[in-house]
C-alpha cells in the first residue's frame, strides 16, 4: 500500500517537472517572437528619429539609450599626421643646433673663402662682408694661417661706432631693427637697447656693397672691346683670329676645387695640379699676358665676339701678349701664383664689359 502511494507521488511529481518546462520554454518563445517584432520597428522609429540616416544596429540602440541617460558631451580628437624627419648629418664643421656667437677659423692649405662658409653653411659673402679687415673683399687674398671670423648667421657682424644709432646701421645694411633686437646673441634689451662703441652686433640677412678693386682690367683688342686700354701694354701682332662661338672646358678636370661664381668671385675655380695643362677655350688675340696682383700669371684672351676669357695662377705661361691662339691650344700650365692657397685655375668669362657665369657656356 505504502508503495503505491509513494508510485503515485512520484508520478505527480514528474508531470509537475514537465509542465513547468513546458511553461518556461514557451515564455522564452514568446520572448523571441516579440524581440523580432518589435525590433525592426523600433529601429525604423529610431531612424526616422535620427534623420534617416544608415540604419541603426541593436547596439547603437543601447548606445542611444545610454546616451539618452546620460547625456555626456562628445570630444573628437584631431590626430596630426605630420611628423619630422631628421636628415643625414652633413660634412659640416657647424653644430648641429643653432650657433648664437661668432668663431674663429685658421685658414689651412687647399682652403677657399666658398668652402669656408659652406663648411658653417654660410653665404660666401657674409663671411668676407665679416673679415673686411683682413681679406678688403678680396676671396684671392686668403692665406694659411690667417684667423677669420666666422659669423653664426648669413648677415654682416659689425663692430659699433661712437654715434652709431640702431636704425641708421639697419638701414645702412638692409636689415630689420625687429631682427638685429631679436638676436639672443646681441644680447639687447629691446625696451632700452644701449650699445657700447667696440661691440660686436650681428645684422641679421644685412647686406652691402663690395669694394671689389682687386679686379683686373678689361683689355681689348682695338674697338671690338667695350673699351681699349691695351695701349703700352700689348703690341697685337695677329688680329685676324676671331671665337668660334662656342667654349670648351679649359682644363682636363670638369669640377671644381674652391671657389664657384658668386657676387664676391666673379669666376669658378677648377680642379688642376701644378703643371696640368691649361687650354684656350675659345680661339681670339691674348691681350694681357704675365704677372697680375693677386692674379699672379694670368692669361687674357678677346674672342673679338664680344666675350673675354681670364686664366689665373698660372706656374707657367706659353704664348705672349698679342698673339692669337686656337680653341685647345696650350696657353701655360696650372699653379698656385698669386694670392692662392692652392693649385687650381682660376676661370673668368666676360661679354661686353659685364662679368658671366662660366657655367653658362661651358658643356
């Protein structure tokens, strides 16, 4: 009897188990079919509400709600993509961070004033704007041994003088007052600048006139020139030879070594050893022939065309003044002569008076 009440309870307890899975499993159906109702249209309601826009995912459903709670601003990031690249150290002697006062450099054999500067990467011309004293403007009358100072920018360095006022040495060198008060090495106070007679005051991009009175004369056969001051110094003996038009290269090497062309040498120096042969670039009458100042031998042709050509620090020379010469021919041999630190040939190009780049008609 006791076993078949304890049957029966066991029964009723396992349809009790089956019913109430039946229950849960249908509930979670009925959750499923009203998720998938309802969810597109309170996507469509959302859209709509949005502008109707890309259509809006179940997690950007979220989103809005919680934004909707709280509401916290949005702050969009600009992200830079510009970014720095450090180049390769050149051969310089320069720091690599910007100098604020100026150096001296000893001069050495094979130096030229061009690659001076380029060595503190420098304009040429504010290195000999600087040492006036000691080179007069003149890049030729470099020697060994002798101190330049080197500024820490393109500009002039000037020494003040007693009743020197800011704005007329500004506009003495066409600089900026705004640039000479700002240059930390100046030191200056910008609301009571007061400088004492004997400082040394970099200018800033100044600039100035060169006394360039070192340059040799143009000489010219009769009046194909832009003026004849040959007389006294040349008897012509062959005029008949005339350029051809056209220039070749006046040594063998076709690079340089020193200084190029620029306002302070109105010239490029070319690669030669002591002895390598110098040739006429063109055919024409030499017109100077023999010792020039800083020059030292030098080589003056008239291509009778309107073009002069000059070759200087000549060891030897081999034609003599009024002779006329052909395009290649021989003319004297290079060297150091004159106001050099070392052998190379000094290469001048001239039309109608005024100074031109060699490399201009040069292959």
């Amino acid at each position: 009897m006791n076993q078949d009440i304890k049957n029966d309870q066991e029964k009723s307890q396992k349809k009790s188990h089956t019913w109430i899975s039946w229950v849960l499993t249908a509930v979670l159906v009925a959750l499923l079919v009203s998720f998938l109702y309802w969810q597109p249209i309170l996507a469509k309601e959302l859209d709509e509400m949005n502008g109707g826009s890309e259509p809006i995912s179940v997690s950007e459903v979220s989103d809005a709600s919680a934004e909707a709670m709280a509401n916290m601003p949005y702050f969009k990031v600009e992200i830079d993509e510009a970014y720095l690249v450090r180049d390769t150290e050149t051969q310089t002697i320069a720091p690599t961070r910007p100098r604020s006062e100026a150096v001296a450099y000893t001069v050495e054999s094979g130096d030229a004033l061009f690659s001076i500067a380029s060595k503190y990467n420098l304009a040429p011309e504010t290195v000999l704007w600087s040492n006036y004293d000691v080179l007069e403007d003149d890049p030729h009358s470099l020697r060994v041994d002798q101190v330049l100072i080197i500024p820490p920018t393109d500009g002039i360095l000037y020494e003040w003088q007693e009743g020197d006022i800011l704005e007329e040495v500004a506009n003495e060198f066409n600089a900026s007052v705004d640039d000479i008060l700002s240059w930390s090495g100046n030191e200056l106070d910008i609301t009571n600048p007061v400088i004492e007679p004997g400082t040394m005051v970099m200018i800033p991009g100044g600039e100035r006139e060169l006394v360039q009175t070192w340059l040799v004369t143009t000489y010219a056969v009769g009046s194909s020139g832009v003026y004849n001051n040959v007389s006294g110094a040349c008897e012509i003996t062959d005029s008949n030879v005339y350029g051809v038009g056209y220039f070749i290269w006046p040594a063998d090497n076709h690079y340089l070594s020193g200084n190029d062309y620029w306002s302070g040498h109105l010239g490029i120096d070319i690669a030669a050893g002591t002895g390598a042969p110098i040739y006429a670039s063109d055919s024409g009458v030499v017109t100077f022939s023999g010792w020039y100042g800083s020059y030292g031998n030098m080589i003056m042709i008239d291509h009778q065309n309107g073009y002069f050509t000059v070759y200087a620090h000549l060891s030897a020379i081999n034609v003599y003044c009024g002779s006329g010469v052909y395009q290649g021919q021989v003319i004297g041999y290079a060297g150091s002569t004159g106001n050099s630190t070392g052998p190379h040939l000094h290469f001048e190009v001239r039309y109608l008076g005024g100074f031109q780049n060699p490399w201009y008609v040069l292959p």
